[in-house]
C-alpha cells in the first residue's frame, strides 16, 4: 500500500469543494475532504505544493505516523488551512484502510455503539409564518430536531435565513441556509444585537406553542454576542427547553464561556471553526460547554477528532459535528462513521446536498425516520465521478460579513 498518486480535485456543483483521492500501487483509491469555505484555494496550494509531494512513496498503511509527520513536521502548526489539508490525507487513509480490510470505516473505529444518528435539520423564517412552515417541511421530512433560525424586525439580512438569499439575486442553486455567495466580494449583512436579543425568545415561545415541548430545537448565536449578553440570551430561553446554544460567543476568549455558563442552565455548543484539541482542552477540562461541534474535515481529520471526543466523554460532553453543506459528502461520510462507532455521540448536523453535488459524489450513506447511516461499504462508503467533478470548475465565492448601522464590522 504504497501511495503513488495524489490529486487534488476542485468541482463546483451547487457550490465549491476540495477533494483529496490518493491512490496507492495496489489500486486502492481514498478520498478526503479539505473544502475551507471561502478560502478553498489557499487548502489547494497547501496540498500541492507542500503535502502531497511528501506523501508520494510513503506507506498508506499509516495513518497516525503520517498525521503525526504532517503535523510536527511543518513547525507552523494548526491553523484552518494547514488542518483542512491534514484532515483530507487522515480521511483519505482511512478510507484506504477500510478498503483494504473489507470494512467500513466506523467497523475500524471499533463498530456501531447504535443503530443510527440522530440529525438535526435547519429550519428557518424571515416571519413566524414562514418559519412554522419550515418546521413543518422539516418534521415532514422525518427531522426529530430542528434548528431555529429567525429573521430579525429592522434587519434586512442575516446569518441563517433561507429566504433572504432569493433577493439578494445570487445566482445558481441555494440550500437551505448556504451563506457563501458566488462573486469578486463578500455579500455584508446587518447586525444588532439588542434587537436580536428582545426578538428571539418570543420566538421560540411562539415556536414552542405551535410545535409542543417534545421535539428538541437548537439556535446558532453564531459567535456575534458578548459574555453578557450571551449569558442573558441562555437564561431567557431557559423556558423553551433548548437542546443547545451554539457558538453564543466568538470562539477566540474561551474565558468567556465561564461567565455565560455561571448565569445559564443552557446547555452550550461550541467549535465548528476550532482546528485541534487544544482549541477545546480547557473548556472541555472545566465543563464550559455540553457539546462538541467540531468537524472532521476542519479538525485535521478522524484521528484527532477521535482523541478530542474521547477526552469529552471523560466530563460527560458529547458530540455535535458541523454538518453545513460546505462539509462536502466525503466530510460528512466520516463525520457518521465516527458518530456511530464512539460512545458519546450527541447529535449530527445535516443540511441535505444538492441533486448535481449528489451525482458528483457518489454515495451509501442512508436517511431514514430523521436518524443518518454511513452505510457498509468498505472505507468511507464515497467515491468521486470524476467526469461529472469535471464539469463544474471553481468559482470565486466569499462568506458574507457583517457591518453595524454606524457602519462597524462585526463578527458574522
Ligand atoms: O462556512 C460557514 C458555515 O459552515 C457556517 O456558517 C454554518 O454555522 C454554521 C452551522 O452551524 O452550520
Ligand atoms: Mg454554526
């Protein structure tokens, strides 16, 4: 199993990924997803230019040692470009691995510790009626948890809403909350704070009187409040039962999470742009947060990610993998095979891709009654059509950003 070729694939069908598939002399393929949403071609140039020149030759059979080896070697370590590019060659190893023995990749993680993982949908409204709306297609659907996003009265646009995307007149296909937009510059968004915090507990009041107390519902904060504020947002929805409370600060002061975690019984996410364990050590070590949202493709790949959740489980946190539509099918593929095989799994992110994605990447995952299955096939259960890949080359697209109405930027 020695690795004789590695390529870096871009395709953009619906939107833009970054695929790394390795091939070893024996024949077995492997594929990795390194998709930095916005920033893809910086993960390109990592790749070509500095990783996949080191592993020509190499043994595809390991896969800690060539973490380790990509990892210690640079000496700049961690970083989200350097640990997209160190993810895909984790994934794509394993992947080889499962292949290689005739198994799935979670049967190599040490099997199933359940039947299926439950996922949460993303929900969505300008307006309450639209959003019950979007409740409604998402329970239709067979999601048993459901994330709530709302517009905000006075703002135009805003991280998470479906709708607003149609009058932005972005072209090509959008998902469901897909933020980046096609384009030379980053689409800005508004933002107020106040505003937001008088808003959303009425709705998830409104929200919880229309749907019941049972279905369990869940809201980004999208790393935009303050400690304070924060904390004041966890305590007024303490009576709507959250699931959680997600990214509710930006990520950088983790001290931060004390001071919301002091004032609140909400419980909290956090960690989707987090790149290793050290991003999560203390907050997990003092029990700030209940879940783990980091994902494989941007936490260096199943290794780490694994080690990181394990730590978890000693404080009882568990897991919540980012599953957003720039997580590309082979990210999400892993991000099952893991969930269903440790034993403090949460939930899982699921945002469904689109039809033209789908027939690009080819897939064995199953979706069913609102739970997710990696499927059987060995290795990660994906594989790339390379002809369809080819016929959606890369476009520039940005992540919008936001701006106050005394023209401020804020964290989007
Ligand atoms: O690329 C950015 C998105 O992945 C992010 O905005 C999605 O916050 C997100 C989520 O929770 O899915
Ligand atoms: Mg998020």
């Amino acid at each position: 199993m020695i690795i004789d070729k590695a390529d870096v694939v871009v395709t953009s069908p619906d939107r833009n990924f970054v695929t790394l598939k390795i091939t070893t002399d024996d024949g077995l393929t492997g594929l990795g997803d390194a998709t930095l949403n916005g920033r893809e071609l910086a993960v390109v140039a990592y790749l070509t230019e500095h990783v996949v020149p080191l592993l020509i030759g190499s043994d595809a059979a390991k896969i800690e040692d060539t973490w380790q080896f990509l990892y210690r070697s640079a000496y700049w370590r961690r970083g989200p470009v350097t640990m997209a590019a160190i993810a895909a060659v984790d994934m794509a190893l394993w992947d080889i691995k499962g292949k290689a023995a005739g198994m799935p990749v979670y049967q190599l993680l040490g099997g199933a510790s359940r039947t299926g993982l439950l996922a949460y949908g993303h929900a969505s409204g300008k307006e309450l009626p639209e959003l019950f709306d979007s409740v409604r297609e998402h329970l239709e659907k067979g999601y048993r948890a459901i994330r709530v996003q709302t517009g905000v009265p006075g703002l135009k646009a805003i991280y998470g809403i479906a709708s607003q995307g149609a009058e932005q007149g972005e072209p090509g296909v959008r998902y469901d909350h897909e933020p980046a937009r096609r384009g030379a510059q980053p689409v800005q968004e508004d933002w107020d704070t106040r505003a937001y915090l008088r808003h959303v507990p009425g709705v998830f009041e409104a929200v919880r009187n229309e749907f019941g107390p049972e279905i369990p519902l869940l809201h980004d904060g999208h790393h935009r409040m303050t400690p304070i504020q924060a904390a004041k947002l966890g305590k007024s929805l303490e009576p709507y039962d959250l699931f959680w409370l997600e990214d509710c600060t930006p990520a950088e002061n983790q001290e931060a999470l004390r001071l919301v975690r002091s004032h609140t019984t909400t419980p909290l996410a956090i960690g989707e742009i987090f790149n290793t364990v050290w991003d999560f050590k203390d907050i997990i070590r003092e029990q700030l947060i209940d879940y783990v949202r980091g994902a494989v493709t941007h936490m260096g790949g199943i290794s780490p990610l694994k080690k990181t959740l394990d730590y978890a489980a000693m404080y009882q946190i568990k897991s919540g993998m980012h599953g957003p539509t720039d997580v590309s099918p082979v990210g999400m593929a892993a991000a099952m095979h893991l969930g269903l095989a440790i034993h403090n799994f949460g939930i899982q992110e699921y945002m469904e891709h689109g039809q033209r994605t789908n027939e690009v990447f080819e897939q064995s995952f199953s979706w069913q009654n609102g739970m997710l299955h990696p499927g059987d096939k060995p290795g990660l259960g994906v594989e790339l059509n390379q002809d369809e890949a080819g016929k959606y080359p890369y476009e520039q697209a940005y992540l919008p950003y936001n701006r106050l109405a005394d023209g401020t930027v804020h964290d989007w």
